[in-house]
C-alpha cells in the first residue's frame, strides 16, 4: 500500500516520440486522467465520499479500456493538495495497476494552494507527453473552495496555460467544485466545462458518480473522433491532431444535464409515426421480427421479414441477438453514422436489446453516447438517465 512520501509511479513513462510523427490509426490513443484534488482541511467532513469516490471513478476508466481496449490504453495521475502539502499519490500509472486510495495517502488539512497545484502538475504532463501525437490528457480539477494560497501561480498565468492546453494540445478539461459560484470560477480560468456539488458526502458521491459518467461518454467520443481522423487520412501531423482535438472539445461539453434533452426523449409506446419519422428497433440477424418492438414494426412501420439491419420502410433494424454487447455496437455505430448522414429525419429509439434479448439500460445506453451530438436522434428516458447527469 502506498504511503504519503511514496508516489506509485508508471514503470515505463511517456516517450518523446519526435515532433515530426505522424499519427497513426493502427496506434492507440494513450489517455492520461489527471486528478487534481483538493485536500485543503474544509474537506474533511467529505473525505471518505472523496477517496471512495475516487476508487470507483478508476474502476470506471478500467471499465472503459477494457470496452475500448483495441482502441485505448488509460494512465492515472492523481495529485493532492493544501498549504502545506502538494504531491502525487499516483502518477502516470497504468489504469488496471492503479491500488485502491486510503485515508493513509488522503488527508485533508490547511489552505487551498490551487493555482500551484495546476500549474505545477499540469507542466509536468505537458512536458512528458507533448510530442507524442497519439498522447491526450483529461484533466479533472476537484476543490470545495476557493483558491487562497498559491505563492508561484496567479489567476492569469493559469488561465493562459489552460488555453494553450485546450487549444494547442487539445487537452479536456473539467472542474467540480462546492461553496463558490463554480461556473465563474471555472470561467476564470477558461474551463466551461463545470460541475457543481452539494458540500455533504452525498453530494461529493453524487459528482463523482456524474464524473464516471462523463468519462466512459467522453471515452466513447475520443473512440469515434479516432476514427474520423483515421478516415479522413492516412495519417495526420501532429498539429492537425491537437487541432482536431481541440475543436471537438469546444464543440462537446461532458457534464449535460437530461433538461437539455427533454424535446428528444421518444415515446415509450409507439403506434403512429409522422412522415418524417423512423421507428428505430432492436432485431435478429435473421430478420425474424415476430415479437416486442420487432413485430410493431412489421405490423405498422414497413420492417421486412428476413432483413435484420437497417432501413425498411419507415424503421431501422439493429441487430441485438448474435451475441454480447461488443456484437451490437458496430450495428449502433452504424445506425450513428446513417442518422447523422440523414437530418431531414427523426429517429425515434426504442429500448433496443432490453427486452427478449436479455440486456440491461446500463449495457446498452453507453453505445448511443455519440447520440447526445446528433439532434435528430430520440432516445428513451432511460437511455437518456444513464447517459446524462
């Protein structure tokens, strides 16, 4: 188990690997997840909710390069701070090595140095990955107060280096934080993407259940942001990469709440549609459509027996039947490029794999997180709960 004076470190740390790299699309992306987590002592009330919270968030980031392992590998950094103390519990570790965070490594006390906890972490990561074009950092900075301490570090020189970062590394950034105007704070030094939480141990839990949330979505998103940069080109310099990435990540915001989403829920039941409107269902390979959603398409929206994917008539069919979830995705992803291709129509969801097929909401919602960008797409409620905070 880890002490507070012995960081847990990646045995084999980031490589330069030459400015003059180009991408490639056989390569995994390396996602560095840096933590940056308050311990000043106004956090002691919340603590354990902080460490446990913690644990799981890794769990999580396990549970998505697993998900996504042909297309990622995930490193950890975790770094604590107060007045008196600023160091790394983890650093650049490998997610599956990462051990479980105690109350002997995580120990509030005094003030609230944040700006020297940024910059200093935040150089360190850009120096170790910077050159290497197949290298992105997400950076999650987690406080329950506002900046009082820092000596080497102002306001605007953290701003500065957080635009460089988003703009010219194309780096993710987010900020959760309690007992301030946290959207102004987070303006301040230029990160729009916030979370605020209620300063209890429920509400520490609630914002990091939120932040796994947001991670396995944005995770899904750095996948099919992958492979448009991968079809776009055979390679891509390092330059359009970062530039790439940065656009994104002014498009996309992580922390969406269901109230922005509450004209794009489909119904649960579906017996009409408009003209425009496509009844989307889960299916068989086979194109067997003899029950659940399947057998109302047939009845009443032009599904064809024997075709088990795609467009027919006014529905689409997605297989859900041949297998585990790994099997149903690439049909999702397909259906995900077909909609967004098509805007002229509007795709009404139906819980697909949750009912014959024997899946649950929380398998497979995840694969519809590239829906939340394509507003002709209507999910469920419950696809919608699991997708959004």
């Amino acid at each position: 188990m880890l002490s507070k004076n012995k960081t847990q470190k990646k045995t084999n740390g980031p490589k330069s690997q030459g400015t003059g790299k180009t991408i490639s699309s056989g390569e995994k992306l390396k996602i560095y997840n840096l933590i940056i987590l308050d311990k000043s002592g106004s956090m002691c009330s919340i603590a354990n909710a902080a460490i446990s919270g913690f644990n799981e968030t890794v769990g999580g980031i396990r549970t998505a390069q697993r998900q996504l392992q042909e297309s990622q590998e995930h490193y950890v950094s975790l770094y604590v701070f107060c007045n008196c103390d600023k160091h790394y519990i983890y650093e650049n570790v490998p997610a599956e090595e990462v051990n479980i965070l105690t109350s002997k490594e995580y120990q509030p006390c005094c003030g609230t140095p944040l700006y020297d906890a940024m910059g200093f972490s935040l150089n360190k990561l850009l120096k170790q990955i910077q050159n290497d074009p197949n290298a992105t950092a997400v950076v999650t900075v987690i406080t329950d107060g506002l900046e009082n301490a820092s000596k080497e570090y102002s306001g605007e020189g953290i701003k500065a280096l957080v635009d460089k970062l988003q703009d010219k590394e194309g780096w993710n950034f987010a900020y959760i934080g309690t007992n301030q105007d946290v959207e102004q704070v987070a303006a301040s030094i230029s990160i729009t993407n916030t979370l605020y939480f209620d300063d209890n141990e429920l509400g520490m839990s609630t914002a990091w259940e939120n932040e796994r949330k947001a991670k396995r979505n944005l995770f899904r998103r750095m996948k099919e942001d992958r492979l448009v940069m991968s079809q776009s080109r055979c390679s891509m310099a390092p330059s359009e990469v970062k530039s790439f990435r940065a656009k994104r990540n002014r498009e996309v915001r992580n922390y969406r709440t269901l109230d922005e989403f509450q004209d794009r829920i489909a119904p649960d039941s579906i017996k009409s549609l408009k003209e425009n409107e496509i009844f989307v269902f889960g299916s068989n390979l086979a194109g067997m459509h003899a029950g659940g959603a399947a057998r109302t398409a047939v009845e009443h929206f032009g599904a064809i027996m024997g075709q088990g994917v795609g467009l027919q008539g006014q529905s689409y069919a997605i297989p859900t039947m041949q297998g585990g979830v790994e099997t149903i995705a690439p049909y999702v992803d397909e259906f995900l490029r077909f909609a967004d291709s098509h805007p002229r129509m509007t795709f009404l969801v139906t819980a697909i794999g949750c009912g014959i097929a024997g899946f649950s909401v929380k398998e497979i919602a995840p694969l519809f997180a590239r829906a939340i960008d394509i507003p002709n797409i209507h999910l469920p409620l419950s696809f919608w709960e699991e997708l959004v905070i």
